[in-house]
C-alpha cells in the first residue's frame, strides 16, 4: 500500500504542526492518575476545544472540526509525534461521544457533547461489577424506574471504573427489569458522580496510583432524561460504545508508531549491550512492523468507513492487535534496560516502566483478548459455541 495526500490534507497537516508547535506544554504533566495531574490535563484539553481540535472529528457546532476519518488519523500522527499530553477525557470523546450522535436525542446532544469537548463534562466508565467483568451481560446492578416514570432509582456497585475519582458524570449499564437475563433488560443511563447516595474508593493500581475506582450507588435517583437510548435496550447502545473501544477510534495507529520509534531509539542508545542477545534486536524489528502494519490496516478500514461500510466484529480483532502490540513493545524495551528497567527513579526508565505497567492491562480492559477470540470464532469464521 502506497499511503499519498491530497493538497488540502497536506494544508490540514501544516495547520496541526503548526498549533502544536505553538501550544503544546514545554514541561511534563503530572500523572493524570493523581489529582493535580488530571487538572492539568482537563485544562490542556480545554485549550484544545477552544481550536477544536479536542474532538476533531465532530461537528462544528457540537464542538469539533467536521474533520473525516483520513484527516482524523493526520491529526493523530502530528499529534504523538510532538509529544504532546496524554487525553485524559478519551471515555466522553472517542467512547460517549460517537454513541450520543447515533443514539441521543437533539435535547441530550446539545445538552452533553459541546460540554464533553470543552472538557467540562469529565467522564468515567460503568461497566464491571464484581461478578460481571468482560461479561457484560451479567450486570446486576439496577436501575428501576419510578411510578410516575420520571427518574430511575439506583442500588449496585461498578468495579474497576476508569477515571472515576476525578470525573464529574459516568455513563453504563443497569438492569432495568429485575426479571430479566443476560443482555436483556439492561438500560443505559449517563449519571452525575456528584448525585446524592454515590459512594466513590480508589482503586490503586500496579504503579501505585488510582487509576480505578469502585463505583457504589445506594437510591440514586437519575432523571429519564439521562437515559441514552429506548428502556431495556441498553446493550445496543452499550456494543456500539464497545465497538469504538475495541476498534479504531481508541487506539490510534500513531500511538504504536510513537512508541516503535522510541523503542528504536532506545535500542540504538544501547545497542551493544542489547546485541548480545539476537532475539532483541528481532523483537524492535517486529514492533516496527507490526505498529506500520497496523497503520496500513486502519487507513485500509478509514478507506471503507468512507465508502459506508461499517466495523462489525471485526474490532475485535484490532483490539487483540494493538493491545498484544503494546505489550510486546514494552516488554522489549524492559529487555533492553535489563535490571535497571525496576528503578522507578532512573528519568529513562520511568516512561518505559509506567508504560510496561499500563500495558499489562490491555489484553483484559474493553472485553479480555479471550472473550475477543471467541467473537472473531463465532462471528468472523462461523464457527459453532464450544
């Protein structure tokens, strides 16, 4: 595949390069896993939606750039590779966001997506619960609507719930008709984390930070307003949510590109310690062309998108890719470091270190490699439910 750009997209390219190069922080952020980190990040992606590039994707008067999918993955590359910060509002942008335009009301657009651009609507994800992790259809939690059918009341509890801690509003899955199984009867609602009856714990992950939360409700009272979609048919709505997740809008092929570089980088600082043993040097290779591969791959899929075709089971394969990707590639560059890749306070170390720590947790988040394989089994290949 041979990748080329019209003039205006080259234009379009000229105009990110720029911005960055004039916007983009000169001093590191905080982890936006602490408190003030996640300020810090919230207020550069404020800067962002005031040139709308937060969500370039979406309609100028929600609050993007009307950008295509082709202009979107140009913007990505200008974007990783100026080093610019982390998105810390990825769950309102590229999840609720995509699932508002195609299932909200014009009242719940206006009302929710310019604030999501603007980063005032900060959001988290309800989907596990104690005893429904990649299986969302065992949700328990309820949601049961009231006489007078004006608001929901809430009772359950949501696990690992990313962003939690310092978001303002959730959006997930509750069983809405108590007599229901499976992915039956579920309703999807977007809730105020500041409601009264929200219990919110900190869950401290592997690096000691708390990126997760647990989530617990105790008669919340949510208006039907916040429904997104019709009563009991949440799981739709929730799989086209997981489908963005899974699939190409999450992980952009820059991200991996961005990584393969420096892990090059590192590689040649360190060559000839790392060439004593072959297998690394063949390990970079292959993260360089499994991150130009998947960059084929997207602008493959980016090419049918905009014919009209649609992502289907199909992101479940991009999800196996790129989190089995980003594995390998840090798993690599803690081979390169050999001991020191565990000192937490050696400046070269830390990125790799912290990235190695994230990256254990891609094949499980947004529905566990397994669960994938067995969709791309039955859905892909036809194959019969063992």
């Amino acid at each position: 595949m041979h990748l080329s750009y019209t003039p205006a997209q080259e234009a379009f390219r000229a105009e990110v390069r720029d911005w960055l190069r004039q916007h983009v922080p000169r001093q590191a952020f905080a982890s936006y896993d602490t408190r003030e980190g996640f300020e810090q990040h919230r207020q550069w992606e404020a800067t962002l939606a005031e040139a709308g590039w937060s969500s370039v994707t979406w309609p100028t008067e929600l609050g993007g750039r009307g950008c295509d999918l082709i202009e979107w993955l140009i913007f990505e590359e200008e974007y990783w590779a100026a080093d610019a910060p982390m998105r810390v509002n990825q769950n309102g942008i590229l999840l609720l966001g995509p699932t508002l335009m195609e299932f909200g009301t014009p009242e719940q657009k206006a009302r929710f997506l310019p604030a999501t651009a603007r980063c005032e609507a900060m959001w988290a994800q309800g989907w596990s619960e104690p005893n429904a992790g990649s299986d969302m259809a065992a949700i328990s939690s309820r949601a049961i609507l009231s006489a007078d059918g004006s608001h929901y009341v809430l009772n359950g509890q949501k696990t690992w719930s990313t962003r939690a801690l310092f978001a303002n509003w959730l959006f997930g899955l509750f069983r809405s008709d108590p007599a229901s199984s499976r992915h039956h009867g579920l309703t999807y609602l977007m809730v105020p984390l500041d409601a009264p009856g929200i219990t919110i714990r900190p869950i401290q992950a592997l690096n000691g930070k708390q990126a997760f939360a647990e989530v617990f409700f105790d008669d919340v009272r949510v208006n039907v307003d916040n429904r997104l979609g019709e009563e009991g048919q949440g799981w739709n709505v929730a799989m086209a949510t997981a489908g963005f997740e899974r699939g190409l809008l999450l992980r952009s092929p820059a991200r991996y590109q961005r990584t393969a570089q420096k892990l090059m980088q590192l590689y040649r600082k360190h060559q000839a310690e790392a060439d004593r043993d072959p297998s690394i040097r063949d390990a970079v290779l292959r993260a360089w062309m499994g991150a130009e591969a998947y960059n084929l791959a997207s602008h493959h899929v980016v090419g049918r998108l905009l014919k009209g075709a649609h992502i289907g089971a199909e992101a479940s394969t991009n999800k196996i890719f790129w989190s089995e990707l980003d594995l390998e590639m840090h798993e690599t560059a803690m081979r390169i470091l050999g001991p020191r890749a565990e000192l937490c306070e050696d400046p070269e170390v830390e990125e790799w270190l912290e990235g190695f720590l994230f990256a254990q947790a891609g094949p499980i988040y947004a529905g566990s490699n397994e669960i994938q394989r067995n969709i791309i089994a039955e859905r892909l290949l036809g194959l019969p439910k063992s």
